[in-house]
C-alpha cells in the first residue's frame, strides 16, 4: 500500500538546516534556525537544569507510569508561573493544566480538545504566524483563517485592521494569539492592545488561544505573562499552548503545558475529563524527565532565581544583539530605517530584504535565514557580527 503515497519536499525550515549543514564555508552563519545560541555559537544547557537534573537522577525511585496529565506538580508550578501567584482566576478553581509534549504537543492537544467542543470551528491566525500552527491546528481539523497583523511596510502591528477583522468573529470560533516574542515577526502587543482584544473576546464571545513558546525572552518573566493573565482575567473561557524549549533550553526533552480556562469549577472539570480522553487517544502519556527537571526548578527558591538570571542573561543578549545589528546597519550609510529591529521582541525579526536578496546572501555569503528574510537574532555574535553586516550591506547596494 506504501506505492500510493507521493515524496515530499522537506519542511523548508529543516531544510535550510541540511543545506547549511553541507555548506563548506568557514564565514558560513546560522540565521535561520530558531533555538537560542550563546556567544559561542552553541545551545547550552542551563545551569539550574544540570543541577536539577542531577538531583532528580539522585531522587528518581521507579520508572512507573506518569499517567495523562503527567507531573501534578509540574502542572501546578506552571500555572503559578503563567497566571501569577494571585490570580483570581486560579483561586477559583478555574483553571486546569497538563503536562504536554513541548509545545506542539499542547497546540496539538488543544486543537483536537476544540474540534470536540465544536466540529465547525475556525481558528483565526495571525498573518504572518508561525508555520507549524497550521499542520498543528488545521489537521486536528480546526479550518483556519487569516487576520491582518504585522505591516511589512511600516513594520509594526496593524492593530486597528486587525480589530476591525475580528470584530466579525463570534461564539464558537477562535483567534490564536501570540503570548509574547511573535514569530516570525517579534512585533508585540501592548497592554492597552490586550485589554482592548479581551474586550472583543467578550463582547464577540469569540475563544482566545494563546501560544506562548518564549516567556522570559521578551521583557522578562513575569512581564511577557501580561497578555494571558489580562484575557485571563475578562473573558470566561480560553486557552493555552505553553512551551519549556526555549526559556528553560530543553528543546530535546519535550516539556510543554496545555491550560484551559473553563467559567467555572464544574465546567472546568468536564473540560479536564475530555482533554485527558483526547490525550489517551493520541499518546496516552508524556514523557516524564523534562518536567521532573522543570518542577525541581520552579519549587527551589535558589535553583528558580539561578534559572530567573539565565533566561535574563539570554534576554540581555538577545537585546544587546539587536541594538549592535541597528547600529552598525545604519553606520553603513543606506537610507533605510532599521531601527524597528530595537522595537521588536524575543528571537525573530524580519530584516525586510527580498527573497532575492535573501538567496543571494546564502549563494555568495552563506548567510542563512528564511525565505521571508525572518532572523533569529540569537545567531548573531561578535564573531560574525561585521561579516554579517557587510554582507547585508552588499546586497544592499545592487538593490
Ligand atoms: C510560536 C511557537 N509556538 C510553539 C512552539 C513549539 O515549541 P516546542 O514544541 O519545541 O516546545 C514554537 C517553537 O519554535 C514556536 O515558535
């Protein structure tokens, strides 16, 4: 039966990593990938998780099954983490957690826990968003549409289209959100903007879906929680994709979490019931050691501070890179404003080069980034900074 299927082309993102992994280049550069990379150009693992680690490899006594919703602990502690210590919301027992298989593990968790409450869904996305969502949502069987969302001309949210767009969205549908550090385009949302979108939310009785895949990398911890815990806090029902990839570097380990918020305790409980059939029907269980590190994490006040400081220490990098990529973009003397790239948060940005422009830059230089020219900032370091600034700068000048 195997002779009915046709090949297909590689995801473009894994792709781009075959190619930059065959490119013989000794200036060659990483843009494309998205996993954070220190100085040295490597992903490393974080301090609190080794000692973590090392302390749940001392403690672990069986290999037992974890069960659907995994680590009960490790559920709690990122709710606390997500919601706040003082949330309303928690108090009243409305809100429910699991443990998932990284993020895309809760996308996907969620979006067949959605098609349930309603086969006719359509989730709305942001134009541009990230390209997983729509395999991750859409073949759950949500259908998917577009608002608008980053100006490629302005650089910034069109934020009054985008609400007016949305404004026609009702009961049983759902908008998908990015909690902070928008990818692919790093233009965040603001608090004013929050609160205005939970009042659609309510107003329109549309669900709020947000994914949050960077806390920690964009303002800080607690500060890129704004917008879920503003939704939280206006609208009966939502929910959340949340992922431990990027801000506690466990990319391998898969830790992710999937939160619903129901109106209240009963409807809250139903809700919990279905996600772990839905769970049970897909992969029965999570794996167990990266929410074991995760929970040791959060529940020690030392190790949690040692971990606050790491994901600043990345924070502050990513920063400190792209203020350098403004500056030196605007000493090469082209009149083009590049300052947006200061503005935007987290990892991406697009540089706003063409696709041209961006192929001439892996074929001549082996300057790597997606098609759209999206960056992950994190790629940069002084060893690579001025090479790639004069290569940007060369394209530049044929334009
Ligand atoms: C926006 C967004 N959501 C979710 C994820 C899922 O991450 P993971 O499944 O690796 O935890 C990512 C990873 O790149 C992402 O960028």
């Amino acid at each position: 039966m195997f002779e009915n299927l046709k090949p297909l082309d590689p995801d473009p993102i894994l792709g781009l990593i075959n190619e930059f992994k065959a490119d013989e280049s000794s200036l060659k550069v990483d843009l494309g990938v998205g996993v954070y990379r220190n100085e040295q150009g490597k992903t490393p693992i974080l301090e609190a998780v080794r000692e973590a680690e090392q302390r749940r490899i001392r403690e672990e006594n069986t290999k037992e099954y974890l069960g659907g919703a995994g680590e009960v602990a490790y559920n709690q502690a990122m709710i606390k983490l997500l919601f706040g210590t003082d949330s309303a919301e928690v108090d009243n027992d409305r809100v429910r957690a699991v443990q998932t298989p990284g993020g895309c593990g809760a996308l996907r968790v969620l979006a067949e826990f959605l098609v349930r409450c309603n086969p006719d869904a359509t989730i709305w996305v942001s134009n541009p968003t990230w390209a997983n969502h729509m395999p991750l949502l859409g073949e759950a069987g949500l259908k998917i549409r577009e608002y608008p969302y980053y100006n490629y001309e302005t650089h910034s949210i069109d934020f009054d289209e985008m609400m007016e767009t949305l404004s026609h969205v009702g009961k049983g549908d759902l908008v998908l959100l990015h909690g902070c550090c928008h990818n692919p385009c790093g233009a965040d949302l603001d608090e004013t903007q929050w609160h205005a979108l939970a009042k659609l939310a309510n107003l329109k009785g549309f669900t709020p879906f947000i994914d949050i895949a960077y806390q920690g990398f964009g303002d800080g911890v607690e500060e890129d929680a704004i917008g879920v815990r503003v939704m939280a806090n206006h609208v009966e029902e939502m929910v959340v994709a949340q992922s431990c990839s990027k801000n506690f570097g466990l990319y391998r380990e898969r830790v992710g979490t999937a939160f619903i918020l129901s109106k209240n305790t009963k409807q809250a409980d139903i809700a919990y019931s279905q996600l772990l059939n839905v769970i049970r029907g897909m992969y029965s269980m999570p794996p167990a050691h990266g929410a074991a590190i995760v929970r040791r994490i959060l529940e020690d006040e030392a190790l949690k501070t040692m971990w606050m400081g790491e994901v600043a220490e990345m924070r502050h990098r990513i920063k400190t890179l792209r203020v350098e990529l403004v500056k030196g973009l605007a000493a090469s003397g082209f009149n083009r404003d590049f300052s947006f790239i200061e503005r935007e948060r987290g990892m991406f940005s697009f540089l706003g080069l063409d696709p041209e422009q961006v192929a001439i830059l892996k074929k001549e230089h082996s300057i790597y980034m997606l098609g759209s020219s999206r960056v992950s900032i994190a790629g940069l370091n002084a060893g690579n900074m001025q090479y790639v600034l004069d290569s940007i700068t060369k394209v530049l000048k044929n334009d």
